[in-house]
C-alpha cells in the first residue's frame, strides 16, 4: 500500500510517511499540483534511501484544448528533468488527448471524464496501485456549493473523497483538509516554477464563474465559510456511507431476477416509507450503469407506481425505458419500446462471430451479445443461425435438470411482459438458442471453460 501524503503545514515536503515501490502524482503543471510532485519526490528521496527504492511518476495530461498546451508540456518536461537531475526520484509520463466536444455537451465534463481514464491508464502501464491528486480545502469548498447549486443529493454533496478505489486504483487527496495558502506558502518557500492556465478566466465555466463572482463575496460576509463548507461537505460523506450500508441490506430484497433482468419489486417497496422509497428507487436504477435517475423521475415514480398496475416511462436521455408489468418494475434498454409488427414467416439466415452488438431485419432492433463464464451458448454454434418467428409448439428448458415446458407457460412463470412474448426466436442446428424473455435455453448451455456468450434482445426504438 502507498503512503498517504502528510499536509503542507511547518514542513510540506514531508508528503509520505511509509515507503512504497512507485507513486503517482496527477501533474497539469500548475501551482497545487506542483506542490504536490515536488513534496512527495522529496519524500521518497529521503525514505527510499541511496538505492532509490521509491519512484515518483508525474502524470501530465494533454487535453489539446488550449493554445498553451505544448508549452504547459513542455515545462513539465523541464521540471521533471531538473529534479531528477537534482537525485529527485521522479519521471514523466504523459498522455495526448484530442477532444472534441459535440454541440451542448460540457467541455468541463468531457475533459474531466478523459482526464481521468488517461490518468488510470498511465498509472496501470508504470506499476502505481495509487495516484495522488492535489486538491485543497477550497476545491472541496466550491465542489460543495456547485453542487447544491445542481441540486445534488447526498453523493454529489459529499463532493471529493479523501480516499476512494476506482479502476482498479486508490485514488487519494492528502492535502483535501489543507487551506490553498499553506500550498501558496510552500511553493512560494522552495521558489517552484509553475504554470497559469488562461481558462481558468473563463467565467463560461461553473467554477471559475464561482471563483471571480460569487466567492470574494461569500467570504467577506462569512470568514469561516471555506471551513464551514468543507466540513459540510464531509459530514454528507459520513451520511452517504450510512446510506450505503443500509442500502445494501435493504435493496437485495426489493429485486426480482426475471430473465436476466433485476426487476424492482414494487409491492414490497411501497411498503418502506417515502423516504427510504426515493433512495431505494436511485439505488435501483443506478444498477443498470446508464447514469443517475433525474430527481423529477424519482418524484415523479414515486406517486405514480403507488396507483397503477401498468405502464411504461420512456427516458430517451438515458437511453432506454421503464415498465412496469405484474408488480415488477423493469429497466428495459432502446428506447420506448412498443409490440413491433409481426415477424414476417420464414427463416432469416444469422452469423454471430463475436461479442457486440448484431443487427436483426429492419424493424426488430438488435441482439447484444455479452461474453459470460457459465450458463451460455458457446460462440462456434451461433456462426450459422437462424432467425425464426414464433409459431406455437416450442418449448424452452430454463435450466439443466428442469423440464422443458412449452413457452406459453415459461413466460408466464417468469412473468415476462406481453409485449416481448413476440419477439424473434433463435435457432442453431435446428435446436432452439435462444428466446427473448427467458435466455439461452439450458440444453445448449456450453460445457465449463469454453468460450461462451449469452444474448440479449434489444428492440428498435419508438421514431414517431
């Protein structure tokens, strides 16, 4: 495990207090996160001893976004050189971006999003388990106010973790307590060179329009309110791992597994109070990996849901629908889906060679095909299928050992909505694969360790 690193109090240089193989510290370059590199280079000189056990590798980012930006890379270069030339143990890598940010899609965001993923893979390819970011009292500060200002809930209030895995890596912020003059002190008192960047002027931007016009005057009124508001930020944190941990005793018993899917049953969720109802229904919803459930949806299904039997939510942002069929509710991706036309009779000639996404004849949307370990159909059967409709008589056996019953009542069992009850039926070697619905039928299921998938229909959207 990598040392955490120590503030930048009487003696900022002493950024780590264990000695670790290799560090990653997130260096753009400018004032905070120069700090941070040369605090923690000199640290590791002095616990890695003559033989240089401990490595510092700076992770610059090139977003490509600002006229600067070889120039911003050219001085880390600089700078990373010259310590090291000093017995720094610290080198460079660096990561090229090109963004190109599509019309209404926020530049703050994207660069955020690329930045972090080229981060993770620079750290990966040098052996760091752990990167350091330089974020200061004040970031967290604002991050908190942007984010009440967004409407956010506990997760967006409690702002930046100190400590947090994701990717794979420990992401960590030592210096997330420290006021921005001690960092101010520090770089000022070892004469570090750093770089200004011209965006950070650029009131378009949430931040920087807090920074110039809303925090002067926030301060002046209220002194404490730096302290007041990182202390805010981390008492949400400290509800937020309460939430979890209820969440996670409580959410498995609200979830009917129903053809692959993870259904919310309702019944038992009207049962919790409105409260714990809208937290369970986020919780539910973020399992699908398709983003946050927008606060007026969770209004919105939380009085709905209580007062009929049916129905069906399109959410197109998000890429998908919700229905709600015989008390379960379902997450169903495409679209706003309706019944489509009838399968014209015939066989339609199928070639599945790999996992992704496969077209179906127009108007029956697209199989994904999902590589699994076990209870799937291995890939070499489905490189010559067929497409087939319906036409009464098949039968479907849900798993080995249980009898194969006609689909009528297999779909019935699982509760599988009317309206996918239609839908395209696979076939391979005159065996039927597969059946929307219900899943790869269990006598084509591939034997332990061979390459397998399993498949998911997915319907055309609603156009009009």
């Amino acid at each position: 495990m990598v040392a955490s690193t120590t503030p930048p109090s009487t003696d900022p240089g002493a950024a780590a207090d264990a000695p670790v193989v290799a560090v990653a510290v997130a260096y753009s370059a400018g004032r905070d996160s120069t700090a941070l590199l040369h605090a923690t280079a000199r640290m590791a000189a002095q616990l890695g001893g003559p033989g240089g056990a401990i490595h510092v590798v700076a992770l610059h980012v090139h977003h490509g976004l600002s006229a600067q930006a070889d120039a911003w890379l050219d001085h880390a270069r600089e700078q990373c050189a010259a310590w090291a030339a000093q017995g720094l143990p610290v080198t460079l890598r660096h990561r090229h971006l090109k963004l190109q940010p599509r019309a209404g899609e926020s530049v703050e965001a994207l660069a955020r999003q690329a930045r972090y993923l080229a981060l993770a893979d620079m750290a990966r390819e040098s052996g760091c388990q752990q990167v350091l970011l330089a974020h200061h009292r004040r970031d967290q500060a604002e991050t908190f106010v942007l984010q009440a200002l967004r409407g956010a809930g506990v997760a967006g209030l409690s702002a930046m973790p100190r400590e947090a895995w994701r990717d794979g890596l420990q992401w960590c912020r030592p210096w997330l307590h420290q006021p921005r003059e001690a960092i101010q002190a520090y770089v000022a008192a070892h004469g570090l060179p750093y770089v200004e960047d011209d965006s950070n002027a650029d009131v378009r931007f949430d931040r920087n329009r807090l920074r110039a016009q809303v925090w002067p005057a926030l301060t002046q009124a209220f002194d404490h309110a730096e302290i007041s508001l990182a202390q805010a930020a981390q008492h949400q944190s400290d509800v937020l791992a309460c939430l979890d941990d209820w969440l996670a005793g409580v959410l498995p018993g609200l979830i009917v597994r129903r053809a692959g899917r993870q259904d919310l049953d309702v019944p038992a969720w009207l049962q919790l109070s409105p409260g714990p109802r809208r937290e369970t229904l986020r919780a539910w919803f973020a399992l699908h990996g398709v983003g946050a459930l927008p606060a007026t949806w969770v209004h919105r299904l939380h009085d709905e849901l209580s007062s009929c039997a049916r129905g069906c939510w399109p959410l197109p942002a998000q890429g998908g629908a919700l229905r709600l069929y015989r008390g379960g509710l379902s997450w169903l991706p495409g679209g706003h889906v309706l019944a489509p036309e009838p399968m014209s009779a015939g066989v339609h000639l199928l070639s599945v060679a790999r996992a992704g996404r496969v077209a179906l004849p127009a108007g029956w949307g697209h199989l994904q095909v999902t590589r699994v370990a076990s209870g799937g159909v291995a890939l070499s059967r489905l490189r010559s299928c067929e497409l087939r409709p319906r036409t009464g008589g098949e039968q479907f056996q849900l798993a080995p050992k249980r009898p194969a019953r006609m689909l009528k009542k297999q779909f019935q069992a699982l509760a599988v909505p009317a309206w996918m009850r239609d839908g395209p039926l696979l076939w391979a070697q005159g065996q039927l694969v597969f059946v929307p619905g219900l899943g790869v039928d269990a006598r084509v299921w591939a034997a332990s360790g061979e390459p397998q998938v399993t498949l998911t229909w997915v319907p055309d959207p609603i156009s009009k």
